[in-house]
C-alpha cells in the first residue's frame, strides 16, 4: 500500500502535468481564434486600402512562426473580397511590409514594433498587435485575454487615418479605445 504523503504528492505532480499541457494546448487554439478575428476584420472593413488592382491576394504578416502555422491552417483556402488569403512569416525588420494587407505582432514583437514604428505613417495596413501600449504607440487593434477569452480594442480614428473604415458591427464587438488629450 502507498503510503498518504506519497499519493497526495502523485495526484499533485499529475494535476500540475494536466496544468502545464492545457497551457501548452491552448496557443495554437488562440492562435488560431486571432487569426479568425483577423479574417473577419478584413471582411468587415473597406475603404481605400483594399484596392485590388494593387494586389491580387490578400497578405497577412508576422514575425511569429507559431502564428504564421496557425493562421495557415485556420484561414486556408478562404478569401476576402475574392482575394485568396496568403499567410507570410517576416524573418527579419528589413522585409517590405508594404506588401502586407495586416501586420500582426505578438506580445514578444514589441522590440521590433518600436524599431518599424518610428516616424513611420502606414497607410493601407491595419496593424494588429496583443501587448500593452500598442495603441498608444500607432498600432489599430490589440488583443488581450480577459477570462480566458481574446477579446479586443480597437482605435477607430487610427484606423480611418490609415485608410481603413472599420464596420460597426466590428466596433460594437471591441472596446473603443479612448484618447488622452
């Protein structure tokens, strides 16, 4: 028979391995839920930047290769607007983002946000990001997580500025974000 001390400390090692692995297991899914919200942004959005005679596919970018695998299998084979959607993962600050339709950081891009930020005015790209002060320092929407959900807020009038009108079927769904003046 196993002694008391010895099954707690059994049930206590394999609740922490559950813990660890339902962890491990949930950043593809968010991954993918970001990358479903980011399809919808496109899908409910026009203005100037989503002019197609400038490109023929819809590009989503970033620098993290876990969601560049995510958001390929997620958003494979759709379109928007009839533009096939292609998924490009960004090796290094000196690749055209200009070529880019949305630029997603993820919380350890900050570094490399601040870098491609600096007096730079984008026009025709929605910058998405998921670490604090993205919005403050130019970005247009950021995700957190509030009760294990994602859930988002989002800059209108950056948006507008950078070509981008945003449906308010979106807006209504995200926290607005709100200016200090």
């Amino acid at each position: 028979m196993i002694p008391i001390f010895r099954r707690l400390f059994i049930v206590k090692l394999l609740l922490v391995m559950l813990f660890i692995s339902q962890a491990a297991l949930a950043t593809p899914r968010e991954d993918a839920i970001k990358s479903g919200f980011l399809y919808n942004f496109a899908r409910y959005s026009d203005g100037d930047w989503f002019n197609p005679d400038i490109k023929s596919t819809y590009n989503i970018c970033s620098f993290n290769p876990e969601f560049i695998v995510a958001a390929k299998n997620t958003l494979k084979d759709l379109t928007i607007k009839k533009r096939l959607i292609n998924v490009y993962l960004l090796t290094s600050l000196q690749e055209n983002i200009v070529d880019c339709n949305t630029l997603f950081l993820s919380r350890g891009d900050s570094e490399k946000w601040a870098l491609i930020s600096e007096n730079k005015a984008f026009i025709n790209l929605m910058l998405v990001g998921e670490f604090d002060g993205f919005l403050a320092s130019g970005g247009h929407i950021n995700f957190f997580i509030v009760g294990g959900k994602v859930r988002f807020e989002i800059d209108p009038i950056k948006l507008k500025n950078s070509g981008i009108n945003m449906s308010s079927k979106v807006l209504r769904l995200g926290r607005i974000h709100e200016r200090i003046f």
